[in-house]
C-alpha cells in the first residue's frame, strides 16, 4: 500500500498517456482524437512535473542560510511544462480550428469517410 501513495502521480501519469494513446488508436471521430491528444498531452506534462519533484524540498526563491541545493526543488522543469502548457493550448486550439474548416469542407469529421471522399 505504502508503494501506491508513494508512485501515486507515476501511476495517474502514465494511465493519462495510455488513456489518450488508446482514444488515439481506437477512435475515428476528428473531434475525439484531439481530445485524447490533449489528454496524452496532459499525462505528458504531469510525468515531468513528477519528474521533477523533490520530497520536503522548497522553492528556491526562499534564500535562506541554512538551506542546500539538495533541498530545493528544480525550477527549469516547471519553467518547461508552463511552456508546454501553452504551448499545447495553441496546438489544441489550431486543431480544433482545422477541424471546423474540415468539417465545412467534407461534411463530416470521420476520418474514414474524409478519406474515402475524393476532392
């Protein structure tokens, strides 16, 4: 049990990368697949911030005297992940956009029939 509070984040991380994987594989829907990008996305972001975490560590803004660099928490990863936060926005928001423009154009958002139709 101590095991599972311990890996708590690991485990929800990477259930978040598979799920999204998984809504990637099996779904044919345009809307659904970025949906599950975005999930994936999300996984992604909370692996390296588990990553990145260091137990009863502070930030290292507080300067105090007594503190050592092993006992603060690396600011470069939460820096990076901010970054891809918004980074993925804009990415989720271009999709969702050439998904409408995808839409009027065939009609439809099933990935099978946009494939089959032909221009």
């Amino acid at each position: 049990m101590n095991f599972l509070f311990n890996n708590i984040y690991y485990i929800g991380s990477f259930g978040l990368i598979f799920i999204g994987l998984f809504i990637l594989m099996t779904k044919h829907n345009l809307i659904k697949m970025i949906i599950g990008l975005n999930i994936m996305d999300t996984g992604i972001n909370l692996l390296f911030i588990t990553i990145g975490y260091v137990r009863k560590a502070t930030a290292p803004i507080f300067s105090k005297p007594d503190l050592n660099p092993q006992n603060m928490v690396d600011p470069v990863v939460q820096a990076l992940i901010l970054t891809a936060i918004v980074i993925g926005l804009a990415v989720l928001a271009m999709a969702l956009s050439l998904s409408i423009r995808i839409y009027q154009f065939y009609g439809t958002l099933d990935i099978r029939k946009i494939k089959e139709q032909k221009w």
